[in-house]
C-alpha cells in the first residue's frame, strides 16, 4: 500500500479512528495486536504471499532473542560453552535472514555475475534464472530484525515481552518497507506502554506528513517525469538536457525518500511513537563523511554499528581504516540493487570519503576549525560535494553499465541544448525550478536556524495558520503531478 494511493487515504483514518477510541483504550497486548493486524493489512494489500517471509523472520528473531536473553543471564558460569551457544544462534539468524534477502535479491545477479566469470576463460555456463518477485522493504525490515539478535548477542538490548510486541515492532506500517530502519532500544519499548493522545504531537505530525507529500507529489513526481526520458534514451540527451537529467535525479532521489521518512515519522507520531529522523539536510554537509552522517541515517549508522565497526573501523591504522570504508560502501551499494552499478556508485562514494576529504581539508584536518572556514567556505563546499555526488547517481539511475558511460559522455554542453522535449512542457520546467527553489529556501532556513520558522508559525493567529493549511493541501490537489509517465511509487520501494 502506497501513502500517496486512494487506499491508504481510507486505510489510513480507520485506523486512526478505530486506535484511538477503542484499541488504545484496552490493555497493552491488545493494542499491539491492533497494531500487528493493520501493519499485515498494509503490507499484504500488495501481495498477501509474502507477508509469509515478513512472519518467519519475526518468530525466528523472537525465539532467538529469548534463548539470547536466557544464556546473558547464566553467562556466568560455564563461559565458554555458552559463548559457543550464542554464536551458534547467531549465526542461525544470519543465515536465515540474509539467506531470504540474498535468494528474493541477489539470486539471479550471482547466477549471471558467476557465468560471466567463466565466460572470460572462454568457459560457457548454462544460466539457470528465475522468475523471482522482489518482496517489498525486504531489505528494510531483515535489516531491522537481524539488529535486535546482534544487539540481543551484545547484551545491547532487553528482551520483548510477548511475541505481539516484537512481531508490531518489526513490522510497525508507518515504518516497514522503506525504514527508518529502527533500533530495538528506540522503537521496542515503546510498545510497552498506552499512549496518550497530545494535540500539539498531532499537529506538527500533520504538518510533517503534508510537508513530505509536497516533496513527494509536487517535486519528487514532476521531476521524475524528466528524468525518466533523460535515462530511458541517454543517447539522445546529449549536453544540457544530461546535465539537467543528473541534477534533477539528484533532487528526485532526495526529495522521493526524505518526502517518505517525513511521512512514516508523522503517520508514527500520530499513533504515539517517535520514528528516528531519516535525513538532515545532507545537501548542506561539509564533507562527505558529514554527508554520510545526514543521508539514509539509519542505514548510514546500521552500516556502522553491524559491519564497520566490527571490521575493525579505524582502529587498525589508516590502510585498513581505508579498506574497511571500500568494503562497507561496495556492500552498501549491493544493498541497493543487484547490479554492479550499484557497487560501483558505493566504491565511488567510499574514494571521495577517502581521498577529496583530505585533499580539501574537510576532515580530519590539524587546521584550526576557522582557518578551515576561511580556506573553503561553507557554501563551497556543499556545492562541491552535491556535485560529486550528483555525478555519481549517475550509475545509480542508468540502466545498465553501457548506459551510465554514455551518460558520463553526454554531460557537456552540445550545439542542441534544447530541454523542452523530455516530458515537461516549459512552464512544467519553470514550476519545478520554482518548487525546488522553495523547498532549498525553507531548508536553508532550517539549517540556520533549526525551529525557527516552525515557532514563529505557531505564534500566529489561529485564522491565518488555518488559511495557510488549507491552501497548502489544495496546492499539492492542484499542482500535484499525476498521470500517464508517472508510477508514483516512491524510489526505495524497489530496494
């Protein structure tokens, strides 16, 4: 089910209805029951079939979790063997959870990626490929139940309490096929308790929701379009049209998934959780290790705490620091799609953060903090890193590798640099540079001076914020983009 579809604007306030005056209202269990069922209907409407994998990863993490928990308990005595036991049930869950990912993702990438080995030495395979459909935020939710049994492993995290919590938190609606991919110590526990309905939580939940359909269905949307025929023939979008196609995917891609993170953390907050925030600003970093810290942040941080870290992370001097920054930047670009595009775009990453950020004295440098800022001012050095990240998407877009290079060969200036024929009309174009212009200003403004526009909102009378909701929400019925050329659906459904 999509947020911006006709059915979850009927799924969505029946819940909401039936959660607060009658669900809440009984004892704990019974909510999160309520809770469980929703979050099935919401997954299922897109195939019911699948909602199998989503229930096998849940007890098989709960069951796990507990005897996790029971063997913490006694790790006192009898050390070693009971060390042995938890790693064991460790593994258990790797395996299966990753095994489920890597057969429903990865199965026919590997097929075709080992006979093309072997066709190098002149070898020819057989290919054996399958028609296998992709389960929605399967890359989501096993990444976000394969952390309870780490941190279960770790003595990081306490136990479920029944089987109900732990199967609502892993597969909580607001949240569960496009993240934020949640911790157990952050979302868990707030399972445990009723909630208590708060008007001003509602109303900035609100707003959050209709600022991320903005985002998605007037900006994101209508430069999808563009883009769209930009990628589906890069041949013939040679000069400007390239350049504005790679721009353009760039603020897509941002604008798509922040637009469903804000809409997940509103949707939450109007049923009493607090959902992480996905995204900070990250076109406005100053490095691209400071981008990595405010792109994707649940993921960025996922990718710390389970895979870099463990490899050692920087504690292994600088050669290692640096393998170990390729490897979880080539497994983050896997993460994303079964392609090596995908793992090219993430090896790319990884040398920016290895190489331009020393190079430019963004990080780690003996410089005093205000020489940096007077050798490469703020404003610089966002738009030399959006840039290099823009270029980048490049193979995270095309279709395919032979694409991407053609891609790369059309970003210059051409005698026909004409943009008007790839899907917008010119007052289409006009009104997309026009949105993005405004939606960089209120997040510029947010930068600055985090809260401040929000406060001095609330302090206006009540007739002019009412006057400013209802135009809101009518500017997105009317400037929305819709129709042919559109899916609508949001980018990060596909990983």
């Amino acid at each position: 089910m999509l947020f911006n579809s006709f059915a979850f604007a009927v799924f969505f306030p029946l819940v909401f209805i039936l959660y607060w005056s009658v669900f809440n209202k009984k004892s704990v269990r019974i909510r999160n029951l309520f809770l469980l069922a929703a979050s099935y209907v919401f997954y299922g409407w897109w195939d019911w079939r699948f909602l199998s994998l989503l229930i096998i990863s849940s007890l098989l993490d709960f069951l796990i979790g507990k005897y996790l928990y029971k063997l913490n308990q006694s790790e006192s005595t009898h050390e070693t063997e009971i060390h042995r036991k938890k790693t064991i049930l460790l593994v258990v869950s790797i395996v299966v959870n990753i095994g489920f990912l890597g057969f429903f993702k990865y199965f026919n990438f590997f097929a075709d990626s080992f006979s093309d080995l072997f066709a190098l030495f002149n070898v020819h395979l057989s290919r054996t490929t399958l028609h296998i459909v992709l389960p929605v935020g399967i890359s989501f939710y096993t990444f976000q139940t394969l952390s309870y049994t780490i941190d279960m492993y770790r003595k990081r995290a306490q136990p479920a309490q029944d089987w109900i919590q732990f199967f609502a938190f892993v597969s909580f609606f607001p949240q569960l096929v496009a993240g934020p991919i949640e911790r157990a110590k952050n979302l868990l526990p707030q399972f445990e308790a009723l909630k208590k309905p708060d008007y001003s939580v509602f109303r900035s939940a609100m707003i959050l929701m209709a600022w991320g359909f903005f985002k998605k269905i007037m900006i994101a949307d209508r430069l999808a379009v563009f883009v769209e025929n930009v990628y589906d023939n890069p041949a013939a979008a040679d000069g400007l049209p390239m350049i504005v196609g790679v721009f353009f995917f760039a603020f897509q891609l941002y604008f798509d998934f922040s637009a469903y993170s804000d809409i997940a953390r509103g949707t939450g907050s109007l049923f009493g959780f607090k959902l992480m925030q996905n995204f900070h600003n990250p076109y406005f970093a100053t490095s691209f290790g400071n981008f990595w810290k405010r792109w994707h942040i649940s993921l960025s941080s996922w990718f710390m705490d389970y895979v870099y870290i463990p490899l050692g992370g920087n504690r292994k001097g600088k050669t290692r620091t640096n393998m170990h920054v390729l490897i979880v930047f080539a497994v983050s670009g896997l993460w994303h799609g079964a392609s090596w595009n995908f793992v090219i775009w993430g090896i790319l990453n990884a040398l920016f953060m290895i190489i331009l950020d020393p190079v430019l004295n963004l990080s780690g440098s003996n410089l005093h903090k205000a020489e940096r800022e007077k050798f490469l001012p703020h404003i610089f050095k966002s738009i030399l890193i959006f840039t290099a990240w823009a270029i980048s998407l490049i193979f995270f877009r095309a279709k395919g590798f032979d694409a991407a290079i053609v891609s790369f060969k059309n970003l210059g200036f051409s005698q026909s640099n004409e943009i008007v024929n790839f899907g917008l009309t010119s007052t289409e174009l006009k009104l997309s540079f026009l949105l993005l212009t405004v939606a960089l200003v209120i997040e510029i403004a947010g930068e600055w001076k985090a809260g401040v526009i929000e406060s001095r909102f609330y302090k206006m009378p009540p007739v002019f914020r009412w006057f400013f909701y209802i135009a809101f929400v009518l500017s997105i019925v009317y400037f929305g983009q819709y129709g042919t050329g559109n899916e609508h659906s949001f980018i990060y459904f596909q990983f």
